[in-house]
C-alpha cells in the first residue's frame, strides 16, 4: 500500500513537472 501510494505520487510529481514545463514553453513561445 506504501510502495504503491510512492509510486502514485512519484508520477504525478513528474505529470506535474512535465505540465509546469509545457505552460513555461507556450509562455516563452
């Protein structure tokens, strides 16, 4: 349950990350 709540919250940082770059280029561009 731990392991999997880890690994949940670890993809949705990187989702995050990944979305918070995109709105940064459509800003920039």
């Amino acid at each position: 349950m731990t392991c999997y709540g880890s690994v949940k919250v670890k993809k949705w940082a990187v989702i995050k990350a990944a979305l918070g770059a995109l709105v940064v280029l459509l800003i920039v561009f």
